[in-house]
C-alpha cells in the first residue's frame, strides 16, 4: 500500500481541521490520518514500520506530547523525552525510509521568554523559553535542527512551520490545560448556564496578543507541501493585535453572557506583548484572514453543540 499524504497527531487538534482539508484537495484515498493508536511513533522501530507500510510520498508530523502549563510544570521531562522522541525517531525514519517531504509543526513557545514582538523567525535562538514549559518548547525546537540536519547529510526535503496562538474547534477545553481562549469560552458558556453574575479574569487584560484561527493554518498546509522546499521556518498567525481584555468583551458577546465581567489585578499578566512577525509569510503571498469575532463566532458554535465531549486531556 502506498498512500500519497500520511498526517501523524490526526486526531489532535491542528490535525482534525487538516484532514478534511487534504482529503478535499488530493483525494480520501491518498490521505491517511494516523494517532498513536496505529504507531507508537516515540519507539524507532514503530517509527520505521509505520514508513515501510504506507509508503507515504509527504508526512506532515503534527504528533506530539501536549498539555497546558500546570501539566508541563508538574511532568517536564515527559514533555522533554516524549517529544524529543517523537521529533527525532521520524525524521530518522522518513529521511531513510524513502519520504520525499515532511512538514513538521511546532509551536511559538519555543522563541525565547525575551524575544521582541513582533518576533520574527530569526530570534528562536537568540535566548532560553519561559522556563514553565521549556521541556516541551526545547524538544520540539529540536525540529529546526533535525530539518537543517537530515538536509545537509541526507538532501532530506523538511519544512517547520509556527503556527501562532491557534483558536477554533477541537482546541482542548480542559479546565486545568486550556490555553486563554478556550478556558475563556467554557468560563462564559457555564456562567450563563448558570446564570451567574459575574466572570473573574486574571490580570488586568492590558496584555496583548496575536490568535490565529485553526481552520487558516490548516488551509495554508497544502502550499507548502507543494511549494516550499527550505529549512528556514515560517510564522503562521495573523499578525494582528489584541488586547487580552478586547478579547474578553469579543468571547462574551459570542457566547451570550450577560454578567459582568471583573479583573483580578492580584493574578499576574504574564508577557505583556507577543505578536508574531509574518513577514516571511506574506512575501510567500500567504495569510489567515479569518477575522477573529468570526472565529470565536464558529468555536463558540462548536463548543454548545459538543459540550459534553469537548474536555480531553494530554494528547499525542
């Protein structure tokens, strides 16, 4: 069996709204979705079978080790090893195994804690991740390294991409693990079911931040399997500005809650400013347009209509 496009960490996240995408553009039967229930990628053999039986021409690697800060603070060499493994056993194995491309996915917590917004590509080395999830952000980091690596000894065609502050359906809801979109979303929706009169958000909502809707990355996919053959990693946001508070009001006014909303300004901001720079994706002709009151519009949607099932936790 040969299959033209195989998609690791397909029922992750990023993976859920690429599927669909690539079934569409090149065709169900050439696309193949893959969990760690088909291949336990962190174990090189595995990694090697999974090559040797579906022949894939392109591997987009999406799989990894995820969680949100308190489980990366409590089980940081899991997220260390787990994706240090993941990241290494199948650039191995799909450089050596007769791959023609891999698109590997990263995150943009592995930039430095100090890095200057807009930050652009050129800074992931100029300093150390917020020390919280630097496990995780220091191994999956790695895939840049892995790419220009296996290019240099093996003319291994790779790409890394950096999506941004990704937003939209199947994001993980956990109460525990969510990032500040989603943990918004579910805050707002049981509030108004349960009629509450207030919502307390942490900080003062001056930080401010750039989202980018999952759906947007996900369409962007298919060009650089067709047309980008560098190491050089590229930012995938939407380069806009939001202020954490603006967000708050865009969330509210999407699920319907009618509280108030009132800022504990003993919990800290965190990072005042972070934008991703996309230059280097708009000179490609590239960009994620979906505006953001329209996404948060569609998350909010699928949110009430998959309440039940919309918590999981650490996925690979």
């Amino acid at each position: 069996m040969s299959i033209e496009i195989v998609v690791t960490g397909a029922t992750g996240f990023l993976g859920r709204h690429l599927v669909p995408i690539l079934s569409q553009r090149y065709g169900e039967d050439n696309v193949r979705g893959l969990s760690s229930r088909d291949y336990d990628l962190m174990d090189p053999t595995q990694a090697r079978r999974m090559i040797a039986e579906l022949r894939p021409r392109v591997l987009v690697h999406l799989a990894a080790y995820s969680g949100g800060i308190g489980a990366n603070r409590k089980f940081p060499a899991d997220f260390y090893y787990r994706n240090t493994m993941l990241t290494a056993t199948v650039f191995e194995a799909a450089a050596r195994g007769g791959v023609s491309k891999l698109v590997y996915t990263m995150g943009g917590c592995s930039y430095p804690a100090k890095a200057t917004s807009p930050i652009d590509e050129s800074q992931m080395w100029s300093g150390y991740p917020q020390p919280e999830s630097a496990g995780y952000s220091s191994a999956k980091k790695m895939g840049i390294v892995a790419s220009e690596s296996y290019r240099t000894q093996h003319g291994f065609n790779s790409v890394v991409l950096i999506p941004g502050n990704m937003y939209g359906e199947y994001d993980n809801f956990r109460e525990s693990e969510s990032h500040v979109v989603p943990a918004m979303i579910r805050r707002y929706y049981e509030a108004r079911l349960k009629n509450l009169p207030e919502v307390v958000m942490w900080g003062t909502g001056e930080p401010v931040r750039d989202f980018v809707y999952a759906r947007d990355v996900a369409a962007l996919i298919p060009h650089f399997i067709e047309h980008y053959d560098s190491s050089e990693p590229v930012n995938i946001s939407s380069g806009t500005t939001t202020p954490i508070r603006e967000l708050a009001e865009q969330i509210k006014a999407a699920t319907g809650y009618q509280g108030r909303i009132t800022w504990d300004t003993s919990k800290p901001n965190g990072q005042m400013i972070k934008i991703f720079d996309v230059k280097r994706l708009k000179g490609l002709g590239l960009a994620c347009d979906t505006p953001l009151s329209a996404g948060l519009r569609k998350t909010v949607d699928w949110f009430a209509g998959n309440y039940d099932g919309a918590t999981d936790g650490l996925r690979i």
